[in-house]
C-alpha cells in the first residue's frame, strides 16, 4: 500500500499560510477599489488556505485504497502490522478535518464580506486560528499514518493468478536458503531465528512459465493466540495465498527445534490450511542421528531429503513444482 508523505499540522499551516499570502499579494495589486480590496484580500487569504490544505488532506485519502476493496490476504496484512481500525479511524479524522475546514471556509468569507474594510483582517485572524486548532485536533492521526507509511513501505506485491508456493517451517530450518536457491530473490540468511522478518518473494522460470515462491517468517509450534506479529505475517500467507506449501523440516535439528516437534507444528499446518503440502527434510549433509530421521520420514507422505545449502535435491523440488503447476 502506497500512503503518500504525512506532513505534520505545522507543516500543513505553514504551506496554507504561505500560498494565502502570496494569492492575496496578488489582489493588492489589482485596481480594485480600497474599501473592497481590503476585504477582498483578507477573504482571498482565507480561501486560499482552505483550498490548500484540503488539497493535501484529500489527496492523502483518495490515494489510500479503501480497504475493503483490498485481496483478503493485504487486509489482513495491514490489520497485524498496523491495525485496520486504527487506520479507517485516522483517515475518517482527516476526512472530518476537510469537512470542518470547508464549513469554515464558508462561513468565514460571509463574515468578512459583510463587515466593514476596518474589521476584514481581525475576522481573517480568526479563521487563521479556527484552522489552526482543526488540525492540530488530528496531529495523533496524523502522525499515526506516518507511522503506517514506514510499516506498509514494504508490503509484498503479489500475483495473485500466479501458481504460488509457500515456504514454511520453524526459524532457522533453511526457508530463505532454499528460497534462493529455487529462484532470483536474494533473501537475508543468518544463523538466528527469524532473520525474515516479512515476506519475501522470488520467481521460478521454467517451461516459459513462472512460479511464484513466497518465504515466510518461521514459525513456532504454539496456538495462534500466542503468535507475535512476524508469526502471524507467515499465517496469513498460508491462508491467503498458497496453492501448495514446501514444509521443510530441519533434519540435523541444527535449528534449535528437535524433529519431534517440527513434525507437530506440520500436523497443525495440514489441520489449519486445506491445502497440498510437499514436505522437505533439509540439511541431511548434517544429519548425524539416522534412526530419529528415519522415524519422522516415515511418518509423511512422499518425503524428499535435500540440502538447500549445497543444491542437493532442488532440482526434483523444480520438478514437483512443475507437475503441481501443470495439474492446476
């Protein structure tokens, strides 16, 4: 989601001020007569104002998307990373804001147009300080929506009629490695849990055709409820978006997780999501405790010992992509 730059309430007057004083410049040297310039000139300010920072207020709402008319898997994006909520509540404030302002707009124009030359610049004055005080009544949204920009910066760009594949599994079990390793995308990959911290996409080419393979933050074998944030990111991706989703299983348990409960938390990956699961065991170049290996392979249907490290096994993960993409 694109929001554009949030200016502060000072910054908002200033520009309003500033491009009122250079509008009623103007009038001054007009040939109008003395006792109608003044009042022209005070009036011509206090539109000018008005006109400019609704601008800015309504440009900020019309290029927010309404989120209703959003893909089910950005709203709920946006409700973990922000709060959907607390960002409708911030953009009706603006919208209230735009509303107040063109009311005072109104009535402060008629106000100096019926009084005489002598009172234009005081009932200006007043507007001046009407406007003022509207704005800083929505300096938390404003600055809320600041906050959203920085948050949202970021938001995956999906292609929601692409065939795509989620990556899933505990921290630290390969996710990004493989990820890499099937397509162009150029993941961060560290030895410490949850070095994705969002979601990240690459492409698979092959056969004149692209995949799209998404890498989610790790997962941890607990209930939904206590899930952070970057869990919950993963979560929605698996809801939302997978056509078919790589589990992979780290089979040295170098991850800090034992097999035992990497095989718990795929139970409850197949039991949440209705959706085809190709489960990968990675890092056999490291596994040294065959028999417990052996144990939970047994355990899944059509297993596959990889290492994304070294390449073994991607090119047989490509080809199992290929044909679920073919039978789709």
């Amino acid at each position: 989601m694109m929001i554009p730059t949030i200016p502060t309430p000072d910054e908002l007057i200033d520009k309003g001020f500033r491009r009122a004083n250079k509008a009623a410049s103007l009038v001054r040297g007009s040939n109008l007569p003395r006792n109608k310039k003044s009042k022209r000139i005070e009036s011509t300010r206090v539109e000018t104002a008005c006109h400019v920072i609704n601008a800015r207020l309504e440009m900020i709402l019309e290029r927010v998307p309404e989120i209703e008319k959003l893909h089910e898997f950005y709203q709920d994006y946006i409700d973990i990373t922000v709060g959907v909520d607390q960002l409708k509540q911030s953009l009706g404030a603006l919208k209230w804001a735009t509303g107040i302002i063109t009311q005072l707009e109104v009535d402060y124009t008629g106000k100096i147009n019926r009084a005489g030359p002598d009172k234009s610049s005081k009932i200006r004055n007043q507007a001046y300080g009407r406007i003022a005080s509207v704005l800083k009544k929505i300096n938390n949204d404003l600055d809320f929506l600041d906050f959203a920009k920085s948050k949202l910066r970021n938001m995956p760009t999906i292609d929601f009629e692409a065939t795509t594949v989620v990556i899933a599994g505990f921290p630290n079990v390969g996710k990004s490695t493989l990820l890499r390793k099937l397509t162009t995308a150029d993941p961060q990959v560290a030895d410490y849990p949850f070095t994705t911290k969002g979601i990240q996409i690459g492409h698979l080419k092959r056969k004149w055709k692209s995949i799209q393979i998404i890498d989610t933050p790790g997962l941890l074998d607990r209930p939904i409820i206590e899930m952070n944030d970057i869990e919950l990111n993963a979560m929605v991706a698996l809801e939302h978006l997978a056509n078919v989703i790589l589990f992979i299983f780290d089979a040295s348990e170098t991850c800090g997780y034992p097999l035992r409960n990497q095989y718990c938390l795929l139970k409850e990956v197949e039991r949440l999501f209705e959706t085809p699961v190709i489960c990968l065991f990675n890092k056999i170049d490291l596994s040294e405790n065959i028999n417990s290996l052996d144990e939970y392979v047994s355990k899944v249907e059509n297993p596959m010992l990889i290492s994304a490290y070294d390449g073994t096994g991607i090119e047989e993960i490509v080809s199992r992509l290929e044909e679920f993409d073919e039978q789709k």
